[in-house]
C-alpha cells in the first residue's frame, strides 16, 4: 500500500491496520479506508493544535481521564469552531416544517385467539386455518364470546385476560398484526384469520388511540439540541476540509476545500 503522510508526518500502515478493527465496512479495503481518513483527519487536527501551542486539560468523565490528544484535539475545536445557537424563531420553524416528527404514535389495543402452529407444518396449520374460521362463524352471531373462546382455545397465556394484548405502537407486533390492525376499527373482528409464521390468530380491535402532535413547548429543547449538534457537525466538517486544503496529504484522496469556513 502507498504510504500516507500529512504534511510530511508518515502515518504507518500498522497504525491504519490497528485502527481499522475499529470501522465496520462491507471488505477490509473499505475498512482500511475509512480507518486513513480517520487517522489523517485526527493528524490535521493535533499538527493545528500544536502550530498554535494550544494548553489542554483532559477532563474526567465517568472515572475515566480524557487521552491528552483526544483534550487537545477538544480544546480546538472549542477555540477554531463556532456555530450560532438555535433561537426561538429558528426552533419554531423547524417544529412548523417538520410536525410529522412529534407525533406520539397511534395505539392499538389488540385481543387475539392464537392457534400456535408452524407455517411449514402445511397439513397442522391447514387446520389452525379452519378452527380460526370456525371461531369466526361463531362470533359473526355473538361477538360477546370474544372473551370466553380466547380464554378456552388460546394458545397465549393472553387467552387468560380475555385474549387482551394490551396497548401495542406499531413495530411492537409482527408485520400481518400491522396490516390488519391499520385496516381496522375499534370494537371490529377481522373477518379473516390473520396468517402468522408460527400460528393463525382471530383478531379483535378494541380500540384505538391515533398519535397526537406534541406541543411546541414540549420538545423545544429537543430541537434546539438537534439543530446546534448538526450545525456544529456541518462546521466542523468544513474545518477539516480546510485543513485538509492548505495541507499535504499524500497516499490519500481527502477532500478540501480553500473557501472560509461559513456557519
């Protein structure tokens, strides 16, 4: 492999194969890859730390002691990076264009009958099939007996509470629940028997709880973090690339960039 150097400091190909046990990648080239930049970008920032003579003291956190790089590398971005802090109007302009991300999500109170079986058991669940659609011809006249067939033919100890699952969001349950639970209504028993890997459910919903957007006071914090955590991530990307424009790097393609740093 050519040898790396930023600004004429070689970085050892056993650093870069030490460092890339660190990076999961698709092959050991990519691996390799990102572990140079990591360690070019990690040498453009210490060479700048110390062209300034920058003093920093490694903080504690948790009992661990910050690595004197790691600080002097902290204290530099501290010094070199600015980013302007989300206000109010910029908080809530966000929240206007992006609603859809404070919304608690809808939840279902599902009640279901299981008849546990594989679905690669063709002739068992063939007859899962039929017991859920005899079930089903049976609360068509008394809906009442939801309660009573689950706690007598339920495979799931929830047969003990009636069949009641409790509230779930989406992702809780399996992607044949979800479909069907979207499609109905509260107080409705799906007309079919939902098909499941490992067994046939008849399937209640009791009821449903759409999301709700969440106030603007309510997450204003959460968004003011988000914005300035991006906003600093973005400057400090920039920084590097600058860096890494009026440095020399060999062995490695880094992107740079000669324009000044805009926040």
């Amino acid at each position: 492999m050519q040898i790396v150097t930023v600004n004429d400091m070689a970085i050892p190909a056993a650093a870069i194969a030490r460092e890339a046990q660190n990076h999961e990648a698709e092959s050991p080239d990519a691996a390799w890859e990102q572990a140079a930049r990591a360690l070019i970008i990690r040498e453009l920032l210490l060479q700048r730390a110390r062209a300034l003579d920058l003093a920093a003291e490694p903080l504690v956190l948790d009992g661990a002691r910050e690595a004197d790089e790691e600080a002097m590398i902290r204290v530099l971005l501290e010094r070199e990076v600015r980013t302007p802090t989300a206000d109010e109007s910029v908080c809530r302009r966000y929240y206007d264009n992006h609603r859809a991300r404070f919304q608690t999500p809808d939840l279902f109170e599902p009640a279901h009958i299981l008849f546990k079986v594989r679905r690669d058991d063709a002739a068992a669940y063939a007859r899962a099939i039929e017991r859920a659609e005899a079930v089903l011809a049976k609360l068509a006249e008394r809906p009442d007996r939801f309660g009573d067939f689950a706690r007598n033919l339920s495979d799931c100890p929830s047969g003990k509470e009636g069949g009641r699952l409790g509230q779930v969001a989406l992702g809780d349950t399996t992607s044949e629940f979800e479909t069907c639970l979207l499609a109905m209504e509260g107080g409705q028993i799906c007309p079919t028997p939902v098909r499941a890997r490992y067994g046939v459910h008849v399937l209640r919903l009791e009821r449903k709880a759409p999301g709700q957007t969440l106030p603007f006071e309510a997450v204003r914090d959460r968004i003011a973090a988000y914005l300035e955590e991006s906003s600093w991530r973005r400057a400090v990307a920039q920084y590097i690339a600058l860096l890494a424009g009026q440095a020399r790097v060999i062995g490695f393609d880094l992107p740079a960039a000669t324009s000044p740093l805009v926040q």
